[in-house]
C-alpha cells in the first residue's frame, strides 16, 4: 500500500500542520510482476467521522499500470488521473 498525506504548513511551521488530504493506493493482487491492478481512495478534511475516522470521498480502480516501468510519482499521477475526471480538474 502506498498512502500520501497532503498537508497544509502554515509559514513552515510543523506544529500547525493540517491534513488535507489522503490518498490511499493497494495492490488488490490481480496483477502480475510487471502489471499491477490497485484499489484507490481520496479523503480530504471534510471526510472525516466524529471519532476521527477518514471516510472515502472517491474510490476508483486503477488497472494495467506497468509497475517495473514507472515509480511511485507515476502511479500516484495515475491513480489522481483515475479518481479525478477531466471535467473536475483545473
């Protein structure tokens, strides 16, 4: 499982740290060696219970990616291009 927490440092200062955001990518074991299928999730600061629980704001498939070709930014661009369509994007 790769997990990136996206967070918000006000003027550098860690102790204000805010989460905004996460996103979950887990190999869901159908692939193979060279191509992997991954579940992935997005959360953002609204999406969280009382309790402190992170719920799923979107959930998608990722399919074919060819791991052993690209690295950990590369399945992170694909999972973001996955989750979000393109009418949703900037």
């Amino acid at each position: 499982m790769l997990r990136v927490t996206i967070e918000l440092v006000p003027f550098g200062v860690e102790s204000q740290a805010k989460v905004l955001g996460r996103i979950g990518i887990i190999n869901d074991g159908s692939g193979s060696l060279a191509v992997g299928n991954y579940d992935v999730s997005l959360s953002d600061e609204e999406c969280y219970t009382s309790d402190g629980k992170a719920t799923t704001w979107r959930k998608v498939k990722l399919k074919g990616f060819r791991r052993r070709a690209f690295g950990p930014y590369h399945i992170l661009l694909a999972a973001l291009l996955a989750a979000i369509p393109p009418n949703e994007r900037p």
